[in-house]
C-alpha cells in the first residue's frame, strides 16, 4: 500500500489487486492527488512545475526544459512518453515535443500517452453513439481499429483489451491488432515480466465494481462451480501454476505479492509460494526490498521474508533511488513524511507536509508553511537539496 494520504481514492488498490484495464470509457473512481509527481515507470525523466496558473518541465539537473505555458488541468498524467507529451486544447488533442512544439495533431475523441510505439485513441461513433478504443502510432493514424469497450496500454508487445464490455471478453492483442489470447478473460492486467494477473473461471461478477477498494469476483450464478480467483498467467494464456489467489500485485524482481485467506505472502515466477503468507498487507519487491504490514505497522523484507527494516511506521512507499518515502504521525501533523535510506535511518533530515517518492532522482514535496509564504512545493534530489521551488497552486 501506498502512502495512505497519498491518493484521495486509492487506499488499496496500488498492490492489493493489480490495475483497473487502463482506460475504462467511464471510471469507475475519480483520482485526486496533491501532488504532480511522475507515477508510470515507461514516462520520460521531465518533472512538472507550476507557474501563475501555468505548468512547465524541468529535467532531472533542474534546468527548464519547457517554460510554464501550458494549460494542463489537475495533478494526473501529464507525463512525457516516447518524446511526446498529449495535451488537450479546444480543438482536440494533440502531443507537442520537449521544445512545445506541436509534433502531431490527432483525430480523434480522446488520446493518450505513447506506449512501446503505440498510443490509445478513442473516437464517440457507433449507434447509440459511444467511445471506442483503439491504437494510434506516431503519425496519429489508427493502425488498431477503434472497435474495443476498453483497453490498456501496451506492455512487453501485448495490449489487454474488453471486448464488449460484457462478462468473459477480455484478451490480448499484438502490435498488428490480432489477437495473441483471445477474449474469454472474466479480468487481466497488463503483462510484467512475463507474466499477468487474470481471472479465467466464469462467468464471474465483479462485486466491487464502482468501489476503488481494489476487484473481487464472484460466480454470476448462484449454482455456478467457478471460484472467480486470480491466476498467473504466461504469453500463451496458461496459468503457470494451480494455485489461486483472493487478490495479487504485478510481478516485480522475480515475485509478485499475493493474499490467501486474509494474510498476503508472495509467490516467485513458478507460481510456487516463495514467501508464506503471514503478513496483514505486502508491497511489490523494489530494490531488493518489499513492504509489508504487521500489527498495523509496516517494514520492509528482503526475499528471503526477513525483516531489514523493522515494522514501525505508519504508511509507506516502496523503494526507489535508494530512498522509501514513511510516515510515522499523526494524518494532521505538518513534517509527517519523510525519507529513510535502507538501513532505515532517515536519508536527510528535511521532514515535509507531504511528498511523493523519489523517480528518475528527484522526488516532490509540499514544504512546511510558514506565516510568510503560502503552500510551496519542490523538486528535491536525492541527497535532499532543493533542485526547484515553486508555487503550489
């Protein structure tokens, strides 16, 4: 689990059942952050800063890239991918360059960021009229029909895409837009290291759809022999082992987190148990270490399941650049978020009202107020040096 103030919505979801199919015509959770802050591993290394009612980029040296002038609304997305970065304006979309410069104009109802050469695109057409998705390359022409309820972006050379929007039409689609694993998929995620998440019994009713609280499954008839469990799945739509799951998490460095029963544990690549589920919660495997909670306090282990850093924080956030972002406070205290070094002692000693984790070697932060100034954010290093202070608006 995240950082639990981190995401106004998102409380379990990050780990506890892996990611919604990523462009659902209609979401099912509306996500509000605090911070701008870099949150695909797949986006370029520029950071977004705002200026009187304007954001702009700076590179991971803090130099501006782009000066504030564009309009981009809230703190999500707005990430550079491939060179280019989708931004909206009242024409339609279109994706400019590092420099501002509109490099390709789309048409279409909606368009997303770049993903191993490809883009999603929707167009509103069809009788009733509705949003179907499909894939755009870097000339901004459709080269996957838009024909699919909904779809994710590409990972390791595979899309997962709903069909119909109906029980049991999820699959996979290549880069030609043929079908790799034919729908027939009550649920699934995107790939990661060859592997994915799926739910192959059916038919199977999703009995947290609208909530944010992660996905379960149940058998959509009452009479019905399906157990609606999650599965591991290879490139060819086997399962890699028997075994079954009441939630998962992608696999990170050889091992993905899973729950049995109400205790997460993790399994390694077989599909075997690596780790015996004891835990309350677990985080994905990032340099080395994973975070698990015990006793309402979390910590971190390594992959043997021992204990680094002992479970005595409030909340945490995976390691990334050598630095896990913690909380050990109260949810009303200024300076509750810090960040600690992996022997657990505290990276710096700056503590911040609020912050996200550290990506391509910068991390942003709200900065306690003072009675001077008003809300401020930064971009700090690693070392915590403030690389760029601005207004936060």
């Amino acid at each position: 689990m995240t950082l639990r103030r981190h995401y106004s919505m998102w409380v379990k979801l990050g780990a506890a059942v892996a990611v919604l199919l990523a462009i659902p015509a209609v979401p099912g959770c509306s996500w509000s952050y605090r911070l701008w802050s870099i949150r695909s591993r797949s986006a370029d290394p520029l950071f977004q800063f705002s200026q009187n009612g304007n954001v702009g980029y700076i590179d991971a040296q803090g130099r501006v890239v782009l000066p504030p002038a564009l309009k981009i609304p809230g703190k999500f997305g707005g990430e550079f991918h491939e060179g280019l970065l989708a931004v909206k304006d009242e024409i339609g979309y279109r994706y400019i360059d590092r420099t501002g410069a509109t490099v390709l104009r789309v048409d279409a109802w909606s368009a997303y960021d770049f993903s191993e050469g490809l883009a999603v695109a929707a167009l509103w057409t069809g009788t009733p009229k509705q949003a179907r998705y499909g894939f755009i390359d870097h000339t901004g022409r459709f080269v996957i029909e838009p024909k699919y309820f909904s779809v994710a972006s590409f990972s390791e050379g595979l899309a997962v895409v709903e069909v119909h929007g109906q029980y049991g039409s999820t699959g996979y689609l290549d880069q030609f837009g043929n079908f790799a694993i034919p729908p027939g998929l009550t649920y699934a995620t995107s790939f990661h290291e060859g592997l994915a998440i799926a739910v192959i019994d059916g038919p199977c009713l999703n009995a947290t759809a609208g909530s944010c609280s992660g996905s379960r499954f149940r058998p959509l008839r009452s009479n019905s022999t399906a157990d609606c469990k999650f599965r591991f799945i290879d490139k060819t739509g086997r399962p890699v082992s028997d075994l079954r799951f009441d939630a998962a998490s992608n696999f990170s460095e050889g091992m993905a987190a899973i729950e049995i029963g109400k205790k997460w544990g993790y399994v390694d690549k077989s599909g075997r148990i690596a780790i015996e589920p004891r835990f309350e919660y677990a985080q994905s495997f990032s340099q080395g270490m994973a975070a698990v909670r015990v006793e309402g306090k979390w910590g971190f282990i390594d992959s043997s399941g021992d204990f680094v850093i002992p479970a005595r924080f409030d909340s945490v956030a995976a390691f990334s650049d050598g630095r896990a972002l913690v909380d050990d406070r109260a949810e009303t205290k200024e300076g509750a978020y810090w960040f600690i070094d992996k022997t657990g002692a505290a990276a710096f000693p700056a503590r911040f009202a609020f912050a996200e984790s550290f990506t391509f070697g910068l991390a942003a932060v709200e900065l306690p107020r003072t009675e001077k100034s008003g809300r401020q954010a930064a971009w700090i290093d690693t070392a915590g040096r403030i690389v760029l202070q601005f207004p936060l608006e």
